[in-house]
C-alpha cells in the first residue's frame, strides 16, 4: 500500500494456505479512513467481486473474494492491515485464519 508508513510486509503459511499480510501507519486517524476507502477501491479495482462481508461494528473492516484472491482490510485506529490470498478463497474460511494475522 503506497499510502502511509510500512510497519510490516511479510508472506505467511497457515493451513496451507500462503498469504502476504501488510501494515501501514498514518499520521492521525482522519488520513487512515480516507486512505482504507481508496485502498479498498484499489485492491478491488477491475476485478469482479464474488462476495463481501463489512464488520457493522467498525465499517472500516471489510472482506472481500475476487476472482483472484480474497483480501481481509482492517482499520484500526491508525492503522490499516491487510491480508491478501493469492487464489480465491470463501469468506468465511478465509475469515477463520486472516483475523489471527491482524
């Protein structure tokens, strides 16, 4: 993620499954949620979305399956993590071992 100051850049294995999982840092809380929507529109960009699931208690935490892969985005505060598949994975599997990463 271009935006904001990389805290963490790493590929992990869980089930089997290889992930990248990515934190940036920002400045206050302001640019992070401005920064989680234009990055959320980026990651989804050009592909077809299979299937989405907001968190309603924080509508800063989205996952979503593409066609291609399937991507966990969070915000917490100010900070935004992402855990990215690298094949599409349903939500609810994927959900099961990305929030462990966070």
């Amino acid at each position: 993620m271009p935006e904001g100051k990389l805290v963490k850049s790493e590929i992990v294995f869980i089930d089997g499954e290889q992930l990248y999982v990515e934190k940036v840092a920002f400045k206050d809380w302001h640019v992070c949620i401005h920064s989680f929507y234009l990055i959320s529109d980026r990651l989804a960009e050009g592909h077809t979305i299979v299937e989405q699931r907001w968190n309603y208690d924080d509508f800063c935490n989205i996952t979503v399956c593409l066609e291609d892969y399937t991507y966990l985005l969070i915000r917490q505060v100010d900070i935004i993590t992402l855990v990215r598949s690298f094949r599409p994975i349903p939500i609810d599997a994927f959900d099961n071992f990305a929030q462990s990463l966070i």
